[in-house]
C-alpha cells in the first residue's frame, strides 16, 4: 500500500496525530496548514486522498475545494465537527466525496478512506461504453461528455451516473442507489445522496430545474430517461 493521503487543517497536532495513525496503517501522508498550501502541495504530490478541513486561516476548505475541482477529480473527505455538519453538506455541494464528523474513530476515518480509493480506483479495468440521448459514458477511460463537451464527475458522481444508464428508465429507491453504491464505498445517507443527485444533474443538464435526464420520481426515487422521453 502505497496511496499517499493529503492531511489539510490548520492544527498541528491534529496533522501530526492523522499522519502518526495512517502511517501505521501503510499509508504515504503529506501535510498542508492552509489551503493554499494544501493547492501547491496536491500540484506536486498528485495524493490519491485528500482529508480537508473547513476552517482555516487564508484561503479555507470551500475556496481549496472551488480551485481544486478545477484541476483534479481526486476523492477529498471533509472533516468537521458536529456542530458544523451544515459546512460539510456545502462541501458536498462544491465537490467533495465524503465527509466525517468529529470526534471519530481512526478506524471509521480509515474505512472511508479505502471506500473513496475504491471509487477513484476500483474498476477503470472495464471497456464499456454507454450512451443515452447526448450523454456518452466511457468507462475504460473514466470520461463522460454530454453533447460532445466533455464533464468533469467526482469519482463518486461517476458511479452514480452509470449505475443509472446500466438502467434506463428504471426508477431507484434512494435506498436501492445507497445499496447499489456501497459496493462501489459509499458509506453516505440518503441526504446525502440527495446532495451528490443535485450536484450530477447540475454538470449535465442545460436547464438542471428542468432535467431531460436525471428525473426524480416523487415518492420513489431516481431514475433516467431518454432525452426525447417526456
């Protein structure tokens, strides 16, 4: 094991605390204090995880996040406190994969950690493509382009969106989608998956409160239609 964790928070003895714990479990941990350091350091240690904090001096967790999806669709997980569980659902918004509430247990940070390794990494080994209207999914190469135009999906909205154009016009619980993604290492809620549909369908669709794809059936849940579908 050899994936290397970018650790960002602007308290020392809680890097030095992360870096002690996921070392002993094989991990290569690189640190940052600010998110502009957190910026130049993903820029040349390419982490395969990013562990983000919210608040900190300078540039904090939201501005990292709004920069960094510009550059890198690598799975970040917000770390927050529980009484700002509202901070890390607007991290959810701008892009990250996952969050964890303090105080938690290393051993469920660790898990989460594999699970978001699993989603960047798990099966880009299978060639298969998918289309649906003017949204072609290539999952050998891990791209989606919607109208020729290529989209850039967190690992985590990638899976979603193939778990639905494996089944079209099929409508998913959103208990079914949690279950359908905890094999791929969601460990989220359904709220949470709300938030994650949100964002998809924002990156998709010309008008997102009027969807052509991703529509959500009342009372059920999620499923996707052909464009000309109506």
């Amino acid at each position: 094991m050899n994936e290397t964790i970018l650790v960002v928070d602007d308290q020392a003895n809680v890097r030095r605390l992360l870096k002690d714990y996921l070392s002993s479990q094989g991990y290569r941990v690189v640190q940052a204090g600010d998110g502009q350091t957190a910026l130049f350091t993903a820029r040349h240690e390419h982490p395969d995880v990013v562990l983000l904090d919210i608040m900190m001096p300078g540039m904090d967790g939201y501005q990292f996040l709004n920069a960094y999806r510009k550059e890198s669709q690598t799975p970040v997980i917000v770390i927050t406190a529980k009484e700002e569980e509202t901070d890390a659902v607007l991290g959810l918004e701008l892009g990250a994969d996952d969050y964890v509430i303090k105080p938690f247990r290393m051993r469920e940070l660790v898990a989460r950690i594999r699970a978001a390794l699993r989603r960047g990494y798990g099966k880009q080994e299978v060639q298969a493509f998918l289309r649906i209207g003017g949204i072609l999914l290539d999952k050998s190469s891990h791209l989606v382009t919607v109208d020729d135009e290529p989209v850039n999906l967190t690992p985590l909205e990638f899976d979603l969106l193939e778990t639905l154009m494996r089944n079209p016009g099929k409508v998913f619980t959103r208990s079914e989608l949690v279950d359908k993604l905890f094999e791929s290492g969601f460990t989220g809620l359904e709220s949470t998956l709300n938030v994650h549909m949100r964002n998809l369908r924002r990156k998709i669709e010309k008008d997102p409160s009027k969807p052509d794809y991703l529509e959500t059936v009342f009372g059920v849940g999620y499923r996707i239609r052909q464009a000309e579908e109506k």
